[in-house]
C-alpha cells in the first residue's frame, strides 16, 4: 500500500534536546512538507522540499530544520532553538511542487517538550 | 495575498441531519485550486476533493457534495444526512500560482454529529 509513515506517533524530549522527526513515502512523490498544528489552529508550513538535496523555508522555519538526502524521506529536526516546540507535526508530500497538486498527508506525530 | 476563511469554528448537529461547511477564500490569481480535507481524531489529514477555478460544476459524492461559486468567492461542504462518523475536523484549503508551493489552509470547522 502506498502511503506516507511517520514515526513515531508520540514523542517525549526534556527541554533543551534536539530531536528528529522522521517522514517517509512510497508514492513516488517529488514534493514533501512539514506543517505544524497547534490546537484549534490550521496548519503552518515550516519546511517544503521540491526535489532532493533541496528545499526551502516555509511560515515558520526557525528551529528547525531538514534535510532531503533521498526522494522518500524528509526527517525534521527540532531544535533547543525552538521555543515552543511542543505541538503536532504532520508531514505531506504531492506530485510535484504548486498549489495544483493535492497533498497527501501521514498520521502525525504528537510532540511533547517538558 | 492568500487567504482561506472558514467562519464556524465548531457545529453540532443531531445525526441524520443535513450540515454545510462555509469557505471563502481571497486570491488574485486567475488559476488557482480549492480543496477540502477532513481530520478524523486520529489526526491524520485525509483528502477528499479538488476543484480548479475553472470548473465551477457542483460536484456530489454520495452523502458528500461541494458548491463552489467564484462570484462569492466560496466552496462550501454540505454533508446529506450526517453519520457520527463525520464526526472530525474539515479543513479548506487554497493552491494556486502565488506562493506556488504551498497549500493555504483554513483554521478549519470542528463538526460534531450527535446520535
């Protein structure tokens, strides 16, 4: 089955660790994202990546950040830089980059800084 | 700029009633896409439609139909004879040639079907 994983579903870090996201698909998809959602709120955009070895800043990129060594995977690094890092992260990935293409997304990971 | 609206913060209905969801979005692009997602409790976003601006056809998907109006600048969501399985979070959402590579997204209406 095609999809999008992310794991793992919840997390736990004490304040001042940096810690990694990982996000992989199997739907051959050249752009990948990662949004925040903080509760009650839409979806912020911290990181996209249109093509491997690339990607760009999003709304809400500082203390963050990623890397995109392989078409499949998009980990996210969250960082003590971060000053409220505690929040649900999901991870999407389309076709290809533009707002024409609708984006798929993974389960989520619940993040919790204490 | 883009922007995506969605006025009912929360709704709840009894089942079997009919419920719509209002959008209304702000583009100056000529070509642009609308799209609605659901979020279920387990938080995943699931996709369930796109439309470009050029179709301005009602679409109908079983219970599901959307009624995009480009004079209004809106594409709402009606559910026909809600299930308490609708319960979730529906987010519209906006794409098009401004900010190409993003997807701007309400802040969503909370619906909640009631047995």
């Amino acid at each position: 089955d095609g999809g999008i994983t992310q794991s793992p579903k919840y997390l736990f870090r004490k304040e001042g660790q940096n810690v990694t996201l990982s996000c992989e698909q199997n739907l051959n998809h050249d752009a990948m994202y990662w949004y925040r959602q903080d509760p009650g709120q839409g979806l912020r955009l911290i990181y996209y990546s249109q093509i491997v070895n690339d990607f760009q800043k999003g709304d809400i990129a500082e203390g963050y950040s990623v890397s995109r060594e392989k078409k499949e995977s998009f980990p996210l690094t969250v960082t003590s830089a971060q000053k409220n890092p505690t929040a649900f992260y999901l991870c999407a990935s389309s076709m290809t980059s533009g707002g024409y293409y609708e984006q798929y997304f993974g389960p989520g990971t619940r993040l919790t800084v204490t | 700029a883009q922007k995506v609206t969605q006025a009912q913060t929360e709704i709840s209905v009894v089942e079997k009633e009919d419920v719509t969801l209002d959008c209304v979005y702000e583009t100056r692009d000529t070509t642009y896409y609308l799209f609605w997602y659901k979020q279920p409790p387990s938080g995943e976003l699931v996709f369930l439609i796109r439309r470009n601006s050029f179709d301005e056809q009602n679409e109908i998907s079983g219970r599901y139909s959307w009624n995009f109006q480009k004079s209004t600048s809106s594409f709402n969501f009606t559910i026909t004879a809600s299930q308490v399985v609708d319960s979730a979070v529906y987010f519209c959402a906006l794409g098009g040639q401004t900010g190409a590579n993003n997807l701007f997204f309400g802040t969503g209406t909370r619906l909640t079907v009631i047995p």
